[in-house]
C-alpha cells in the first residue's frame, strides 16, 4: 500500500507499488460520482436493515439507522 501527499495536501492511497504520484490514482469525474451514488444506496440500505430486521434493531440504536439513511440520501443526490 501506497500513500502519497502531493503539494496540494491531497491523499492517495493504492496498493499498487508502482504508482509514483496522484496521477496514477486519477479517475474521471464521472466513475468518482457513480462511486458516490453507490456508496449512498449502500449506505441508505444498511439503514434501512438496521432499524427493520429485528436481528439489527434489538443491538443497534435506530439513530444509527437514520444517520446512515441521512447520509446515503445526501451521497445519492450526487448526479451519476
């Protein structure tokens, strides 16, 4: 695993040891927001499960659910 801190203060990160700067990690604009809607629809999913399967719900606090569903929203409004 590779870290790298350019002069922009931005953080890269690959497993890929032959990468030597940012440029190797570049993705388009586009693949970045398709990552973010994913996420989001991950994330308002695991809500959702964990405030309605009794299995979640009995150990987890529904705030967590909603947090997670809250947070999932805002990453799918992201335009794919």
């Amino acid at each position: 695993m590779i870290t790298i801190l350019n002069n922009s203060h931005q953080v890269c990160s690959c497993s890929d040891t032959h990468a030597t700067s940012c440029d190797d990690f570049a993705v388009s604009t586009s693949e970045r927001n398709l990552v973010t809607h994913q996420t989001g629809s991950l994330l308002v999913t695991l809500g959702k499960m964990f405030i309605t399967l009794p299995a979640f719900n009995n150990h987890i606090d529904n705030s967590t659910g909603e947090l997670l569903i809250n947070i999932g929203r805002k990453l799918k409004k992201t335009k794919v």
